[in-house]
C-alpha cells in the first residue's frame, strides 16, 4: 500500500489545456482523472441523444469518456496517458471525416 | 432477453424451435393470423448470426446462378418496407430500414470489365427485374458525397435493389413486436427430442415437454440433429464472418458499398463482413481483419484516420449449397425445416409468406425450388 502510494507521488506534475484553462495533471495518471480531479463536470455530449457523458467504467470498455485529445477526436480519457503540455476538450457530438487527417 | 418460467399449458398452435431472426420473423408472421406460437430457444451462449452479422437487405448480388433464388430475395426486398413499418410501430423501435440501393467499387481495369459483362450476363438471366448499372469513378464519387476515392477505384456500379437495417435495431424491435402481439418465448429451452403421436408433435427439453400439431426447426447451426428426427437429412455448416466497427463520426454516404462498408444511423462505419470456413471456431483473427481495414482504406482513403472500435465474429448457418431451405417432413406432417444464409434480407419474406405454407399447406411458387430435394439430387449426380 505505501510502495504504491510512493509511486504515484514520484510523478511529475505537469500542466495541461483543458477547455483552454490550464490545470495541472499526475505525468502518467489517466487524462480522466485528471479532468475529474479538477473539473468534477460532463467530459463530452453523446452524438446520439445529445445528453452529457463523463467517465464511467474507467478501464476502456464503456467510451462514455470521449474526448478531443491533443486534436484527435473520440479518444478515451480513461486509458490516454497524461503527457507534458496536453490539450484536451469535450467530446460534442460526431466528429468530422476528415477530423483526423489534419 | 426476457423468457417466460409459465407453468400454464405448455399446449400451443405452432412451436418454433430456434429463436433468430428466423424463427422470430416466422413466429411474428404466424401471430397475424391469431395462432397461438411459442418460440423454443437455447442460451445466450449459443452460436447467434442474428447477434453479428452486417445488416443487409441484398438482392442484386442474389442468384446469379439460380434465378428463382434473385426472385426469392427480390420479392422479400419488396415486402420490407411494411414488415419494417409494422415493427417500428409495434415495438417503439426503429430498425431503420433503408432502400435506396447500394454501390459497387471495382479496383483496376480488369474487375470493371468483369463487372460489366457479369450485369449483361444477369441481365440476360433475370429480366427485366434486375438492374445494376455502371458508373463512372466521377458519378461514384458523387453518389458518395465527395468522400474521397481511393486511387485504385477506377469506376463501378450502382443497383437499386438492395437495402440495409440496423441489424441489432430490427431484431430487438422484432422480438418485442412478436411479445407484443402475444407471442411466447422460453429461453434456455435446448430441444432434444421431436416426438409424434396421434397428429401431435411432443417437444422436449431437459426441463420441460411442449406440444402443438405443428413444429418448426429453425434453429441455425442447431438444425441438422433436429431435422433427423423427423426424417429429414442436410447439412448446415458454420461459415465464419468477421467485422469491424469504427468510432461514430459524421454521417458520411448515405450507401452501402457492396461487401464492405456500410453507416449505421449513429455515425458507426462497419467494416466487413469476411467469408471463411473454419469449423466452429468464432473467434476474429488478425489476418483477416488486417484484410478487411486494408480493403477498407484502399476503397475510402480517409478512413485510415478513423479508429476502429470494436471486432467481432459470428457463424452463418450455410446450407450444402448455400441456397435456402422450406422443407416439410414428409415422415411426419406438420414438421417443417427452414435454413438460409440470409436471414436478414428474407426476414420479411419468411413473416408473410411462411405462414400459408406451415398453417394452410399452401405453398408459394417462389418457395416451391428450395425443397430438400435438390440436394437429394445432387448427391445421387
Ligand atoms: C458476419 C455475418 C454477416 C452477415 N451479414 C448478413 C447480411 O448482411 N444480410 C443478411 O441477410 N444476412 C447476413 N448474415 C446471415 C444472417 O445473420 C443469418 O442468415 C441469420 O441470422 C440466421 O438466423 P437463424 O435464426 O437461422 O440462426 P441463428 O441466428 O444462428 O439462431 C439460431 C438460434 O437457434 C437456437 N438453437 C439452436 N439449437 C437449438 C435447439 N436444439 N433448441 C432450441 N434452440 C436452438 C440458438 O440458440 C439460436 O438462438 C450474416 C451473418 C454473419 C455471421
Ligand atoms: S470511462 Fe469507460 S471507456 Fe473510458
């Protein structure tokens, strides 16, 4: 239990872009933990009902947690490594065709 | 799915032995005439086709080298819209049946002209009644709403004919229309045995016995066992599919492009399906789903951007000679077999043209050439 707990504090704190506040994030710990430590809110709105989502299974199984992660849309925040200086967003609807070609 | 644990009469009209789409789509079909239907089904862990296949209404690729089997998938084409209509509205559920066509994409120079002389040859053999025309790389381009070809897409085709569901959607809606309209259905129900006596069928299972003066095995690659015990020899085989389904994106064509790609409503792309032969085995396999994405990104280059969310494979129940099968017992009337390997595009024709044959031994011509003895015969040559 306490090796564990050591473990995750030798992890970096780092900044990241989320909604374009910066807040600041574990390196290594899931982007959804992250967004949910600091902005405990709905990570995305489904394409299909239009209703807000936000993680649940947190082991990438349910893709309630989607999210546009350093531009790429429909990412699971739950199994997405923090990484120094990421941008992520809220998940509105569908994303586009040709979203990830750029 | 919800099953009944009755201990009421066990006494019913008709028993379907086999709870897919086809047994569902003829005990939907038989509830219309105000029989009373029970539907016998296994486990939740029995091979389904129902569960995993690609949802397509397909005509155009139908029959080729048997004509009664093009005007068999025609006609079923042609009952969907209402057989869809009707579980919509019985059901709340949406299967989202689509007929506007679908298009075809030949890759070099070679598959185009197989393409073209394979339509004249159908042309020739079907009539009137077939359509599928070519066009060129440009139309197809428009068709699809500018998606973007790959460069090895050099033209093709476009049919009317053909249609999809959401294949889930329809058979969820199916099910609850069949409750809705007064139909049993017992889970966990593994016939087998098919015992008759004094014009009555008796019908068991480990737990329980249910009779009725007329049976229907519909039961997919469960079949070949229970047609024996009613004097009726064939084959079903398991021919394995694999499909993939990619993230939810904007609605992108509105057409199914033949044996590959295909929008569902909520913005899913499906990837598929594959045609193998490997026993009883239901498990995806690298190789071929690595095919599959790559004859997916060569047809639309753009989708090498969208992520795949999810693989699977299913069995499809085929027959010896992959036509289907209406057969009734001779040894035993009122016993009926019926097997396809598409139960999808026929679910419609089997709701309103089965029940004539099992309730008043009225036949329908189309159905007349899919008897069991062709295979008879082709074993004797
Ligand atoms: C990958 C794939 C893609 C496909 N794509 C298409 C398509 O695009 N269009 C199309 O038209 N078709 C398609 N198909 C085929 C279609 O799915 C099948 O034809 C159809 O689902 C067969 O339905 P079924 O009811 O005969 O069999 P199944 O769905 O296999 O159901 C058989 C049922 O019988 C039950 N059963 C078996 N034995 C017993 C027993 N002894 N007692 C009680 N119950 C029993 C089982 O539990 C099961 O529920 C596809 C299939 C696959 C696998
Ligand atoms: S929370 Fe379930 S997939 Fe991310």
């Amino acid at each position: 239990m306490s090796a564990q707990r050591e473990s995750i504090e030798i992890f970096r704190t780092v900044p990241l872009c989320f909604q374009g506040d910066m807040i600041t994030a574990k390196e290594g710990e899931p982007v959804a933990a992250a967004i949910l430590a600091t902005h405990p809110d709905f990570t995305g709105k489904s394409p299909v009902s239009g209703r807000r989502r936000s993680p649940y299974c947190m082991m990438g199984l349910c893709f309630e947690c989607l999210m546009e992660i350093d531009g790429i849309p429909n990412q699971r925040a739950c199994v997405a490594s923090v990484r120094m200086n990421m941008t992520v967003r809220k998940q509105i609807g569908t994303r586009s065709f040709s979203a990830g070609s750029k | 799915m919800r099953g009944e644990s009755d201990t009421c009469s066990r006494t019913f009209d008709v028993l379907i032995i086999g709870g897919g789409v086809v047994g569902f789509s003829i005990g939907y079909g038989l509830l219309q005439r105000g029989v009373s239907v029970a539907i016998l089904d296994g486990t939740d862990r029995d091979f389904s086709a129902t569960r995993g296949n690609f949802g397509m209404v397909s005509v155009s690729n139908k029959g080729f080298n048997n004509i009664p089997y093009f005007r068999l998938s025609l006609a079923s084409r042609n009952l969907w819209p209402s057989l869809a209509d009707e579980v919509h509205d019985r059901s709340g559920i949406n299967p989202h049946f689509e007929g506007r066509g679908k298009v075809y994409l030949s890759m070099g120079e070679q598959e185009l002209a197989d393409r073209v002389s394979h339509i004249q040859e159908f042309l020739l053999r079907a009539g009137d009644e077939y359509h599928q025309e070519i066009l060129s790389k440009d139309d197809l381009d428009h068709l699809l709403g500018h998606v973007g070809l790959g460069d090895r897409v050099v033209g093709g085709a476009f049919s009317r004919l053909d249609g999809s569901v959401e294949p889930l959607q329809f058979y969820s809606g199916l099910f609850r229309a069949y409750l809705s309209q007064g139909g049993h259905y017992f889970s966990s129900q593994i016939v087998r045995k098919i015992v008759s006596k004094n014009a009555s069928f008796s019908v068991q299972t480990p737990s329980d016995t249910f009779s009725a003066p007329k049976v229907v095995i519909a039961s997919g690659l469960g079949t070949p066992p229970l047609a024996s015990q009613i004097g009726l020899r064939l084959n079903v085989r398991p021919e394995r599919g694999q499909i993939m389904v990619t993230e939810r994106i904007e609605r992108v064509f509105n057409y199914p492009i033949s044996g590959f790609l295909r929008q569902n409503v909520e913005g899913t792309i499906m990837i598929g399906s594959s045609s193998e032969y490997n026993g009883f085995d239901d498990h995806t396999s690298v190789g071929v789903l690595t095919g599959l994405a790559k004859g997916a990104v060569e047809r639309l280059p753009l989708l090498r951007f969208v992520q795949i969310n999810r693989c699977w494979a299913a069995l499809r129940p085929r027959t010896d000679d992959g036509y289907p099968i209406y057969q009734e017992s001779q040894q035993r009337p009122g016993a009926f077999v019926v097997s396809c390997h598409s139960g999808i595009t026929l679910a419609a024709l089997h709701a309103r043209l089965l029940p004539r044959w099992i309730l008043d031994d009225v036949k329908d011509n189309l159905l007349q050439p899919f008897g069991t003895g062709r295979l008879q015969d082709e074993c004797a040559t």
